[in-house]
C-alpha cells in the first residue's frame, strides 16, 4: 500500500521557531501584505494558527483565524458595543488558508480547514467561521463551497491595494 500524504504532513501550531516560516509562506501564497502586527496577533489568545509541514522540514502550508464578535465581519462597531460582558456570541474569522502550489489538491488544505472548524466549535459562544475570498479567486471559491462554506454577498472595494478589490463574504455555520 503506498504512503497516504497525510502520514507525511505534520501540522504544528505557529509560534515563535517557526513564524519566519509563516511569513515566507504568506509572501508567496497571498496578494495582502501582513505587517508586524499581524503576526504577533497571532500568539495570541482567542487566534489559532498551525503550518504543515511536509516530510520533516517542508513548509508547505498554513492557516491564521481570530474569534471576534458576532457580526464583527460586516459592523464592527455595532458588534463591538453588543458585546464585552462576558456572555457575547462570536465568530471565527479567517484571516489567511493557503498551501504552496506544488502540494495542492492533496488533502492538506481540508485538513487545516478541518482544524480550524475543530477550533471554531469547541467553543460554544462561536456561531460561525467568516472569511473573506477575492472574487475572482475560483480555486478557494470552489474549494470553500465543497467544504459547507456559502457565499453570503459581495463586498466592493474590501480590498485596498489589489485588483480586482473587490471580496466575497464566505459563511460556514456552526448553529
Ligand atoms: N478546483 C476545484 N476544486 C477544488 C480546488 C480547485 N482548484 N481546490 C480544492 N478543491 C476542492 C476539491 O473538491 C478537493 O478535493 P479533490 O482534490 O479530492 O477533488 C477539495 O477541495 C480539497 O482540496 P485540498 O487538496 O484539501 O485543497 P488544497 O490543499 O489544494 O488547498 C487552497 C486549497 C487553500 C484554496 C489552495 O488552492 C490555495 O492555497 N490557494 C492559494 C491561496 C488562497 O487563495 N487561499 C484562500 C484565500 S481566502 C483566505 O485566505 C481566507
């Protein structure tokens, strides 16, 4: 029986040995340049963050989602003023998924999307996990949609400095 790639991919949380490792990755793998302190967001509780890494020593792929408010997504300020005593709802926000192309259509971004809803779900103040997909990225959007994501709208302009700036909202609900 062959090797199954799953044996030889190792999913490690991101911490401070391996974040240079995550920087690199999301400098080829996304258009959006992360600065400073998003990778230091990171460390932090309430974030989740893993990297796979293939046979050993590869740094093939990675993840970053935060919780937040419930309806953070699309208004941050009413979802901030609901919430902070203690009893809110929240969401899990995907801030990054990509894995090197040489290694894609594996089974490695299902499974660090698996991780991710394993996370989102432990919690049960999280309602759903949200993220945001530039609209003419067919690969992610074929790729969410077969993993139970479901396209919530359009967002015009959600993008600054890259074209076409324009996202789809992407939601997968857990209740
Ligand atoms: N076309 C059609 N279906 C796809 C595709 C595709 N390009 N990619 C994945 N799928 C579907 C398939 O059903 C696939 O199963 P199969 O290969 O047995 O048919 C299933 O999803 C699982 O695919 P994986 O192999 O687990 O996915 P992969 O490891 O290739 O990662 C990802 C998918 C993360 C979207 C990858 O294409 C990628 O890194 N793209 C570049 C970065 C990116 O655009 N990330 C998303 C941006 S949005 C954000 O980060 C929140």
């Amino acid at each position: 029986m062959g090797t199954r790639i799953n044996d030889m991919v190792e999913y490690q949380p991101v911490d401070g040995n391996n974040m240079g490792k995550v920087r690199q990755l999301n400098s080829v793998l996304f258009p959006v340049r992360y600065s400073g302190p998003f990778y230091r967001g990171l460390l932090l509780p309430g974030q989740f963050a893993q990297v796979a890494v293939y046979g050993n020593s590869t740094y093939v792929g990675t993840i970053a989602c935060r919780k937040q408010a419930l309806g953070f997504v699309t208004e941050p300020l009413a979802a901030s003023r609901c919430n902070g005593n203690g009893s809110e709802m929240l969401e899990v926000y995907m801030m990054t998924l990509g894995v090197l192309a040489p290694y894609r259509r594996l089974g490695i971004g299902r499974q660090l999307l698996a991780h991710a809803i394993e996370f989102a779900a432990q919690d049960p103040k999280v309602h759903r996990v949200v993220l945001h997909v530039q609209i003419d990225n067919d690969d992610a959007l074929r790729f969410y949609h077969k993993h139970g994501f479901s396209t919530q709208r359009m967002v015009e302009r959600y993008y600054k400095n890259i074209d076409p700036p324009h996202a789809y909202l992407l939601e997968y609900r857990l209740k």
